[in-house]
C-alpha cells in the first residue's frame, strides 16, 4: 500500500466515527495504527483538549499507542487539571501554538499522568498542537529524531485531523451548553418540555419527567403522549397542532392531566411555535410548551365557590328572617311610638290635672269668702228691710246696717278679684301649653305665676319655693315649654325628694352667662345615688313606679333638648341636695 493509500485509509478509519467520544470506538485504534505508520514512530499520543473556563479546568482524553518488538499495546488516560497546575508542556504549547520537541518522558508527564518510565537516547518527541482562535484544542505527539512532513500544518493529513479536533472541541462546546440549559431547567418548578412537529417530545426538564413517572428528562426523547399520559393525548395533541398551524401563542390554558397513578392535577399551560428563523420559509419545526400545578388553586376555587353559594344560602336565609324581623320591628315600634305617645299626653293630663285641682282648691278659699260675705249681705239687707216696714228704724241702726253692707260687698270684691287673677294665670298657662307659640315674657313674672298655680300642692307637703333672678328680664320663648319644665321639675322634687323631710325646700334661679340662660332649679331633699343619676332620663325610669310612669324627666329631656336647642345636667349629693341646671340659648 502506497503512503497516499495509507493516509486515505487513516482519514477513512477516523471518519467513521466522529462523535465526542471517538476515541474510545472501535475503528479509532486501527486508525490510530495506520496513523504510527505513517510518522514512522513507535510511540504516539492523540489527545483532545477542552477547557473549562467557568471552573477554571482542563481537560485532557489522551490515547497512547507504543509498539516493542513488534507488539502494540494501547492506553487511554483522562487526565484533569487546575489550569493553575498546567504542565509545562501544555503550558509551552498553549502560548506557542506550534510544534516543539520534547523528551518522552516530557510527553508522559504531560498528556499520560505517567512518571514511571526510563528514557534512551532515542527518546526524543516532536509535540504538534491544533487550535482554534489560539485556543489549544488537541495535540498529537510522536517518537521521532526529525520533524516528520507528512503531518505539516500545511498537509492535507494536518487538516483533516485538525477538522476532527474542531469537531471534537465543537460537539464539546455544545453538549456543555446544553448541559448548562438542562441545569438551569431542571431548577426551574415550572414544567417546560418541547416537541417536533409530530408532537413527538424532544427534551424536557427534571419537574416535566417527574410528572410523566420517568427516570431523568433524557428518557422523554422519542415519547408522545400517547405514552404518558393517554387520557389526554388527544386534548394536548390538538393544542400542539393549532399553536403550529396557527403559529399563535397558547397562553394560560387550563387543561387536566392524568398520571400513571391514576391521579389527575389541573395545569395552566402555556404553548409557543418553534420557527426555524435560519430557514427562508420560516418553517415551524416544533413547539414549547410550559405549565404550572394549579391543582390546590382550582381545589381552593372549588371550596370559595362551594363556600360562597352556601354563604348566598344563608345570606338570603338570613335577610328573609331579618326582613320578616324589621316588619315585627316596625310594628312594635309603631305600637310603642302609639304607647309612648298615649303615655306623655297621659303625663301632660296629669300635669294639667293637678294644675287644675290647684287651681281649684285655691279658687275655693276666696269663693268661699265671697259666699259668707254675700250671705252677711243680704242678713244686713233684710234686717234693713224689716226696720223700714216696721217703721221704727233708727239712725244709728241704720248706719252700722249699712256700714256691714259696705264691709260685705267689700270682702265679695276682694276675694272674687282673688278667683278672677288665678283663673287669668291658670288660662294663660292653660293656652301656653296647648299653643305653644314664641313670645316675649317677664321671665322672672312668669316663673313666679307657674309657682302660684303650684301653691296648694306645695302648702299641703309644707314645702317652700324660693325665686330668684332679674325681676324684668325679658325673653322670647315657648311659654308653654317653659311652663311644662317648671312644673315637671317642682311635681318630680314633690313626689320624690322629700320622703321623710320636714320643711322642705325648692329654689328657683336663673343668671344669664355667656349668652345663655342658665335655669337651675334644687332642693334639699333626699337626693340620688350616684349609679342612678345617669339614668334619670331615660324613659320609664323611675324609683317610684305607683306614683309616677317614669316619662317626666324624659319628657323634660327632650323639651330642653329638641324643642329648645338647650342642654340639662343633672347634679346631686344623698341626703343633701338634687340639683338640675338648664341652659338655654338666647334668641336674637
């Protein structure tokens, strides 16, 4: 065999398999004999370098063939080393980048790891590097007294070797990549996979295969759905066919899945053409695809839905017995508007009743004053008429008969102008309270006229009001109100104050500051204890409930606050005094 026919067989030899790892098939050691043939050498070394920038490493796969007497023997070495640690043979050719000479125990250290070894005189290696952009990718090394043509780097045989390292160092490049790509995936807890344009799946990441019950995300090369998940071959398969023809993006469809397991979780997918955008056609070549777990959020928005139409249930349950409820609630308070109402004209009744039967037991003294007086006055009269008839009236009898009608007729005027003034102040207030019109009054007189139609209710409880203020104060008010205050306010201290009190005592007062009219009206009864007082406003409240309904004060309240725009307070001290202080805004 010729040496261009040898050199044509090594290149076929080494053809026939270039993956990464050539060095270890079948064909590579013949190739590698033929290639000793031809460098005329009994030792030669074939190594492929790669450098692993980012950990900062370099990579060594040597193969070693050395023949004695006629017997080849073979070695493969994988040599790692910090590029700190470089030998300082592939340190030299990584900064020279051509071929320098070299003893054989230089090339063992270097490329073989191998210390154990004797050199002889003939021991003497060329070493030739190959790179690409002076980057050291492979170097071959033989035994040898001179540099050998047939492998210069201008040789048809340099080329082609140099064509498989690059190939070599490519396929490296890219399986670190790609090996780089499948980490950062298998980090990721989304699901990602991709599939060619049968649907046929092509790669996917480590959470993908977990949930397709395979080992790692290799095993999902060359399966369909079919496979893993039939349930939904068809579903899945559809989509895939869509989002190619269509080339639009799937986003965000809900989709079940079902395992081997029989378990079946609920996915947010999300799918993507793969255009070849290297091809003029801008051909779809594929698709990839992504998707969450979204099984706890469509449980959660089962139980909000299941949660949320039993809630209406009882919503509406709920709104037929509050609305059945406020109907009894408007009802009731109807009725009990009605009761209260019958309840504060009842109060204003007995108001105005005991105003009345004061009234009328104080108009009964002065008529009946006038009664005797009429009654002395016509016994006079008679007793004159008599003396005439009988002829034998004398002067003086006469005079002192006359003197009697005079003193008579005096008494009846008197005492029935008396009647006339209370039955005046008994009217007046009478009208207030049944018109309660605003007009301008002597406050101080009008106070004073309220106290006289109370006298004969205070006189029989011995009891003594005393009043005090500017005697012509002028005011425009509601008479009438201020009449129905007062009186509540003397008719609760006679019902209340004084149980057990011997000359008892209510004092009237009133001072205008800081423009309102400060009314205070105490007594120095029994007083209130200290927990009640708050209560004394509040309807039907009472410590007496047979003498009274509870709704005077109450009543009061509202007057002072409602009709008149007024605040009241209430003050008092057990066993000594109750005092209330009303202030009421002063019209312009």
């Amino acid at each position: 065999m010729t040496r261009s026919q040898e050199q044509l067989e090594f290149i076929r030899l080494l053809s026939l398999d270039s993956e990464t790892n050539f060095t270890k098939t079948k064909h590579f050691s013949f190739a590698m004999k033929k290639l000793a043939v031809l460098l005329n050498s009994p030792f030669i070394t074939f190594t492929v370098v790669f450098n692993d920038i980012q950990n900062k490493k370099s990579h060594y796969n040597s193969y070693c063939l050395q023949t004695q007497d006629n017997q080849p023997s073979e070695q493969r070495v994988a040599v790692n080393v910090n590029q700190s640690d470089l030998p300082n043979t592939i340190r030299l050719l990584s900064n020279q980048l051509q071929e320098v000479q070299q003893s054989k125990s230089q090339v063992n250290v270097s490329f073989l790891n191998n210390t154990d070894f004797s050199d002889s005189q003939n021991d003497n290696c060329f070493v030739l590097p190959f790179s690409v952009a002076n980057e050291l990718i492979g170097v071959i090394s033989y035994q040898s007294n001179t540099s050998n043509t047939v492998i210069k780097t201008s040789s048809p045989l340099y080329q082609f070797i140099h064509y498989v390292f690059d190939a070599a160092h490519t396929n490296r490049q890219k399986i670190t990549q790609i090996n780089t790509f499948q980490t950062v995936l298998n980090l990721m807890p989304q699901r990602v996979f991709w599939k060619n344009r049968e649907s046929v799946y092509l790669g996917s990441n480590k959470a993908f295969s977990n949930d397709a019950h395979l080992n790692s995300p290799s095993e999902i090369i060359g399966v369909t759905d079919f496979d893993i998940f039939p349930e939904q071959a068809e579903l899945y398969r559809s989509d895939d066919a869509n989002t190619m023809v269509s080339r639009e993006h799937l986003i965000a469809s809900e989709e079940p899945q079902t395992h081997a397991n029989g378990k079946t979780i609920w996915l947010r997918t999300s799918k993507r053409p793969i255009i070849n955008e290297f091809n003029e056609f801008n051909e779809v070549i594929g698709i990839v695809g992504t998707y969450d777990d979204i099984s706890e959020l469509k449980n959660m928005q089962v139980e909000l839905s299941k949660a949320r139409d039993e809630l209406e249930e009882k919503v509406e349950e709920r709104t037929q017995e509050l609305s059945q409820t406020n109907k009894k609630l408007a009802v009731a308070f109807e009725s009990l508007k009605s009761t209260q109402d019958q309840l504060v004209e009842s109060e204003k009744m007995a108001a105005l009743g005991n105003l009345v039967a004061g009234v009328a037991h104080e108009i009964n003294t002065p008529l009946g004053i006038a009664v005797t007086g009429a009654s002395n006055l016509e016994h006079s009269a008679l007793l004159i008429k008599k003396a005439v008839e009988s002829g034998k009236i004398k002067r003086t009898t006469f005079v002192n008969q006359c003197n009697s009608l005079i003193g008579s007729s005096d008494i009846i005027l008197r005492n029935l102008e008396r009647a006339s003034e209370l039955v005046r102040n008994f009217q007046m207030i009478a009208v207030d309270q049944s018109n309660d019109e605003k007009r301008t009054i002597n406050f101080f007189k009008y106070l004073n006229d309220i106290i006289s139609t109370l006298s004969p209710r205070v006189s029989e409880k011995n009891i003594k009001i005393f009043l005090s203020g500017d005697e012509d104060f002028p005011l425009l008010t509601s008479p009438g109100t201020i009449a129905q205050i007062v009186t509540i306010l003397i008719d609760n201290a006679l019902t209340h104050a004084f149980k057990e009190i011997i000359n008892g005592q209510i004092k009237i007062s009133f001072k205008v500051q800081n423009e309102m009219l400060m009314l205070t009206v105490q007594d120095n009864g029994c007083g209130i204890e200290v927990g009640e007082i708050e209560k004394v406003f509040e309807p039907f409240y009472t410590t007496q409930r047979q003498k009274g309904s509870g709704l005077g004060l109450s009543i009061l309240y509202n007057l002072v606050t409602q009709s008149l725009n007024g605040k009241v307070a209430c003050f008092s001290t057990v066993d000594e005094s109750t005092q209330f202080v009303i202030a009421l805004p002063l019209d312009e």
